[in-house]
C-alpha cells in the first residue's frame, strides 16, 4: 500500500465511522481543542467528555481561564488525574494573555514552548485547529503504526520511538490535515485497540503486517515489567466543633501539587497524639481507623490508613494561615482535592447518615 492509499483509506473509514460528534469537533477553535488534547493525554475519551464540557461552561475562553485561580481549575479537575497537566494549562493560558495578546500560537515552536505540550500534541493542535500539516504520535497512533508495519520493540524506546516518527511523517498527507489526525486517533481507539482489536472492521486490514502474522495480541511490545514499590501513610480526617475537616494544601509541585489533601503522617512509629500536637497544634481524641485503602500512582502504589479524629486547639499554637483550612464538606467550596480526599470524604458523609 502506497502512501497516499493508507491516508486514503483512512480517510474514507472515518468519513463514515469517525467520531465527528465529540463536543471539541463542534465549534473548533485552538483553545478547545487545546484543552481537549491535554485532557486526553493518557486518559480515554469517555472519561474526558463530560470534564470537558463542564470546562468549557466555566472557561469559555482562553482569557477566563487566565483569569481564574488554580484552585478553581484544580477543582474541575479533581478526578481527571494526572493534575500537573491542569496546572500546565492553567499557567500556559496566563502565558498567553501575557506574551501572546490572548491569542494562541500558530507557529509550532512557539506552542512547544509552552508548559505541558511536546511535539504530538503541538501536531495535534495545529492540525485540527488550523490544518497545518504536523505528524502526531500519541498513543493510538504508535499501536496503529506498530501493527501496521510489524515493528519489534518496545514504543517508548527512544530508536522505535524516532522511527514511529518516521513513519507518521510518512504517512500524514497534504490535505485534510484536521481530519486524518482525527481519524487515526480514531482507528487506534475504537478498532486497532490495546486488547480484541477489531481487525475484520478495520480499513487497513489487507495490508497489516501483524494481523498477516497473526500477531495482533504481541504488538506493540510491552514496556519491560517492573514491580511497583508500595509506600505506606496515614490520612488524618480531623474534625473540629463544628464538624469541619481539616485539609492542607500540597506545595505547588510534586505528588497532588497545589490540591488540597487531609493531613498526612507518613511515619508509622510517630505517636499519633504528638504528631498532631507538633505539626498542627491540635490535640486529638475518639481517634478510631477505617479499613486501608490503595490509591496508585504511574510509579509507585500507596497504601493509605484513614484515622479519624476529633480535635480541639491548643492554646499556645495558631496553625499556619494559608496552609490549612476548615472545610465544611456539607457545603464543599471549589478547591481542588486529591482523589483518595474525595473518596474518604465521601465515606465520611455516608458514615454520619447510617
């Protein structure tokens, strides 16, 4: 199959099988389409949609959203996961209202340059937002290529990776930019999937390598195994008179950066009444645990044990203004919060109606 056929075949399936009714496909424009492929990174269509609709009802434009706080966008994010790209977009809009008039870049370099976009989805964006011809290679695209033209080796080694590449650029045609990006992110999510990959409905069945070898099931290569460590710590859900709950905020980096988390002790031989004497000023009792949970993260699993406390301040302590807050889960204000906070939050209010 020659290239222009592989883009023409494609191009033919998604005309009829595309998905041409996602919400980023209707009044397109570069901020929406934007914020849908950062919100698509690593996480799968039907769980970014209705995300993305309530981000655009309260972010209509790339100037509201450089106008809004971080915990405002952390709190529309809570449960996407992967929070450093909410807070890439967030500081690349206020870069733009800054550096670039309000206006998004239309020159590639200038759109790698901002924080949380790399070169597939700088393609992606200024294929489908103003036809510019750029290859794309997320995901989908690497398992589409991988199959097609049989290729050993794991997609994230940096050779295979250079010659997907290769390939992409090979394969990106010179017109219907917008559309052949979109197809063949397309092919890759509902067809040439991960596991039972329909190959009999697939438009480039007849010349598939891996379906030719029968080795469908193989390819990609899966990235070499490692056995995730598992780290341990207590969430401390402390109440005070009122009811209230305490939480903290994350440093701006790192694990939950800038998301609001219940108090952390990650030190099993601390003296939990000291610990929370020391660091919060507060002394605890009635204190009982709930049943472990694991929460797990790309490198690592964490095993959190929930305690749950009542509390009443000490005198000669003030707790850090900024740094920790009240927070009344019966009338939840828009913070971001981490997602094992939300869960336990969540049990703590089933609990206090059984």
């Amino acid at each position: 199959m020659t290239t222009e056929t592989f883009s023409q075949r494609l191009l033919h399936w998604y005309d009829q099988h595309g998905r041409h009714q996602l919400p980023w496909k209707q009044n397109t424009n570069a901020y929406r389409v934007w914020v849908s492929e950062i919100m698509l990174q690593q996480t799968q269509v039907t769980t970014v949609i209705p995300y993305f609709e309530r981000f655009m009802l309260r972010f209509p434009s790339l100037q509201a959203l450089a106008a809004a706080n971080q915990d405002e966008v952390l709190h529309l994010w809570t449960g996407l996961g992967y929070y450093a790209r909410g807070r890439n977009l967030h500081k690349a809009a206020q870069q733009l209202v800054q550096h670039h008039g309000g206006e998004f870049p239309s020159v590639f370099d200038a759109v790698t340059a901002l924080p949380g976009i790399g070169r597939s989805t700088a393609g992606a964006i200024l294929a489908q937002a103003m036809g510019q011809r750029h290859p794309i290679l997320d995901g989908n695209v690497k398992r589409v290529l991988c199959r097609y033209h049989a290729i050993e080796g794991w997609p994230g080694e940096r050779s295979i990776e250079n010659r997907l590449w290769t390939l992409a650029e090979a394969h990106t045609p010179q017109q219907r930019l917008a559309d052949y990006t979109q197809a063949i992110m397309d092919l890759g999510a509902t067809l040439c999937r991960r596991s039972k990959p329909l190959c009999d409905d697939c438009p480039m069945q007849q010349d598939c390598q891996a379906r030719q070898l029968q080795r469908q099931s193989e390819l990609p290569s899966r990235k070499p195994k490692k056995d995730k460590p598992v780290k341990a710590t207590r969430m401390l859900i402390l109440s005070n008179a009122d009811g209230e709950i305490l939480l903290q905020q994350r440093p701006p980096t790192g694990l939950w950066g800038g998301l609001w988390t219940l108090p952390q002790c990650d030190d099993d031989s601390a003296e939990l009444h000291d610990w929370v004497a020391v660091e919060l000023g507060l002394m605890i009792d009635q204190v009982s645990s709930w049943p472990g949970i694991r929460h797990s993260f790309s490198h690592y699993h964490l095993d959190i044990t929930p305690i749950v406390a009542s509390t009443r301040p000490m005198t000669e302590r003030i707790m850090e203004a900024g740094a920790t807050v009240w927070y009344n889960s019966q009338q939840p204000d828009e913070r971001g919060l981490a997602a094992p906070v939300v869960k336990l939050l969540q049990q703590l209010q089933r609990s206090k109606h059984l």
